[in-house]
C-alpha cells in the first residue's frame, strides 16, 4: 500500500507539470535543465523564460518569452533589449556609464566620460555614443542638428539638405542636391554639382594621385598614377584598365567583368562568379541558387544555398595541423527546410526533425522554440548516441559502457551498465548491483 501511494504521488507530479531531479523527469519542449562539469548551466520554461550562464567565461543570458525581452551580462556589464527598439546598458560601476534607449523616440544615459544625456526624438535633446558619433544633438529633427565625431564637427539645417563639417583636416559643404565638396588633407578633394548629374574628385595622395569626373547620364573619365577609368552613359557601361586589373560593365548590372586583383564574370541574374581576396562568390538565377566559398589560415569553408529549402556547409582542411590532416572534412551541415537537418563537428553529430527556423542554429531560437517542433532528434557525442522520439515519449542512450531506454518519460525503462541491470516501472526503478 505505501508502494502504491508513492506512485500515485510521482503521477500527480507528472500530470501537474513539476519535476523532481531525483525522478529524473523532463519535461522538454516545456522544460528543459543541463549541467556540465566546468560549472555552466542551462535552465528553461519555454517558451515563457530560459536562462543560461557559464562561469568559466563569465557570461550570463535570460530570456523572457524571447524575441520579447532578453538580459545578458559579461563580468561587471549587463545589457537587455525589448523586442527591436528598446536596448538598456549598465557598464562598470566605477564610471556610472549606462544607457537607456528606446529607439527612435528616447534617449537617456552616462557616457564613458561622466556626462550625463538626454533626448527625446524628434523635439530635441542630446546622444552620446550611437550611430558611430561622439555626441549628436537636434531640435525638432530635421531642422537643426549638430554632431561629432573625434575632432570633427558637424553642423546641418533641414537635413539633409544643408550641412556643415570641420575637423582637423576635414572640411565638407553641401547644399543637397545642389552643390557640395569634401576634402580631407593630403587625399583628396571631391565636390557634386546637381547630385547625381555631375561628380568630381582630386587625388592628393602620394599612393595614387590624379582625378577626373563624371556626367550622369552621358560621360565621366578618372585618370591615376595606377588605372584609368571610363564611363559611357554612367553608371551602365564602364571600361577600367591598371597595370593589376582590368573591368568591364556592358551594360551594369546585367554584365560585368573583370581580371587581376579581383575576377569576375556575371550574367544578371542568370549566373555570377566573384573571386576576391579570400572570397569566392558563385550564384545561379540570383538570388536563389550559391556557392561561395571562405578561405581561412588552415581550412577552406564551402557553402551551397537553395534559398529558401537548401542549405549546406563545410570545413576542408587545407594545411596539416596536429589534429587535422590535409582534404580532411572536419565539419559538416545540411539542411533540408523546413524538413530536416544535420551537422557534425569534430566527433558530435545531431540530425534532427523537423527544422523549421530557415537559419542556422539562431541561439534564441535554439534556447526557447525549437524544441517545440523537434520531433525527432539523433545525436552522437563522442561516440555516446542518443534518440528522442516525440518529445520524449521514447529515448534511448547507447554508449560503450551503457545502454538506456525509456517510454513515456520512464514509464516503463531499462538501463544496462558493465555492473548494473536496472529496470522501470511507473516511474520507479528495480534492480541493482549484479
């Protein structure tokens, strides 16, 4: 009788949704908790909050009903956004710097030197440290408006219509659309008259002197020390030529060519192929159909997209290292949208199904939603392989030196260890040592 009550106990603990970690219940899609031996944790009610945090890196994360409000944090800082437009920031609190933003209607913080802002968009007030400027201030965007940046200060009125920079070495005048210059000491001087229609620019540089214009729609010539440029009804046709490389655009964007530095040959949009650098771009009937290829220091990664069902990538050793020899794949992933997926790294593999985020492995995604539409998954993690069916309704684990099964989340079980045969039977486990 006391037997019967302690099922019934662990039953009513099932059908309510809790867990115990001595009766090794989960409850993923809807709660899932993992634990490594370097202390990181992983914690989640999905898909209302999930919290991760890794001691080792001293990093920390907390979604709340995620793409909605998430909170991170990295030694001393912390940081949060609310959907896509509200960003908060706590740094060291030595210095007090901090922000608070509702993008674009409030701004309030303490910057990195001790001075404090404010500004409500678009009446006025002042920012510190966005949008890759010191300091912006404005009253009643976009009739006045002053910047920063460095040394360099920006004065516009009725933007972008009038502005104003000067700076050490700096000085730009516009008037838009119909007059403007730009200059910067010892570079070069360039101004626009009725933008886009007439451009100019003087190179000053001891690299690459020279200059010329160009007169949209008719005619524009750019002379250096090293290439020379023509346009004929710019910006369609297009004839470079320099001692390292050569362009053709017959008409742009329909075809382009090019050889030296960077090649290219693109038909628009049939087929395109672009090799610059370490960088290799390949396409069919753009933008669906890619193969673009990374070249790294010791690997090479290949990536081939059917946009939206296809995708794969690898990594192709291409220098010796003490692990890796040279053609050696040492990573793998495709994935079949929104069917299936699979990847492996080094020796941990995972195939999985189905996959319906059309990215890979987004972090939100994998931490709050995926496990939702997860219906089946296979992994192999140094050489230990599992299966999950249905969310846990079966699991299996067979490693070396076990083997484990378990149905409706150990409703009924088995586990077969080198010294131990187990047994499961509503929740309960019999057996032991042999």
């Amino acid at each position: 009788m006391k037997r019967i009550r302690i099922y019934l106990y662990f039953a009513a603990l099932l059908s309510m949704g809790l867990c115990s970690a001595r009766a090794e219940f989960d409850w993923d899609p809807f709660y899932g908790q993992l634990s490594s031996t370097n202390g990181a944790e992983f914690f989640a009610v999905r898909p209302f909050y999930s919290s991760s945090a890794d001691p080792v890196t001293e990093r920390w994360r907390k979604d709340y009903l995620w793409p909605l409000y998430t909170k991170k944090g990295f030694q001393e800082e912390q940081y949060s956004r609310f959907l896509f437009f509200g960003y908060s920031a706590d740094f060291t609190p030595e210095d007090n710097r901090h922000h608070n933003w509702v993008i674009p209607f409030y701004f309030q913080g303490v910057d990195a030197n001790g001075e404090s802002y404010f500004a409500l968009f678009p009446i006025g007030g002042t920012i510190h440290e966005f949008l890759g400027r010191d300091e912006i201030m404005f009253v009643l965007f976009p009739i006045f408006g002053k910047s920063r940046i460095n040394e360099v200060k920006t004065t516009s009125v009725l933007w972008p219509i009038y502005s104003r920079s000067q700076g050490e070495k700096v000085d730009r005048f516009r008037v838009w659309p119909l007059y403007g210059t730009s200059s910067l000491q010892g570079e070069f001087n360039k101004k626009f008259i009725l933008w886009p229609i007439y451009t100019s620019v003087q190179y000053t540089n001891d690299r690459n002197p020279g200059g010329g214009f160009i007169l949209v729609p008719i005619y524009g010539h750019i002379k250096t020390e090293k290439a020379d440029n023509y346009w004929l009804v710019p910006p369609f046709i297009r004839y470079t030529t320099s001692a390292d490389q050569w362009i053709v655009h017959a008409p742009w964007p329909f075809i382009q060519m090019a050889d030296g530095i960077m090649y290219k040959r693109i038909v628009w949009p049939l087929y395109g192929k672009k090799h610059l650098g370490t960088l290799t771009r390949q396409y069919f009937l753009w933008p669906f159909i890619w193969n673009n290829k990374t070249e790294y220091v010791h690997y090479d990664q290949h990536r081939r997209l059917a946009i939206p069902f296809f995708s794969y990538e690898s990594q192709v050793v291409t220098k010796p290292t003490e692990h890796h020899v040279t053609g050696e794949v040492f990573s793998r992933y495709w994935k079949l949208w929104p069917l299936m997926s699979w990847e492996r790294n080094e020796t941990d593999s995972r195939f999985r199904t189905l996959d319906l985020w059309p990215m890979r492995n987004t972090p939100g995604i994998e931490r709050n939603w995926a496990a939702y539409w997860t219906l089946y998954s296979r992994t192999n993690s140094d050489g230990e392989i599992g299966h999950d069916l249905l969310w846990g309704l079966y699991r299996q684990t067979k490693s070396p030196e076990q083997f484990e099964w378990s149905l409706l989340k150990g409703l009924v079980g088995y586990k077969n260890t080198q010294n131990n045969r187990q047994y499961r039977f509503l929740f309960m486990w019999f057996g032991g040592e042999e």
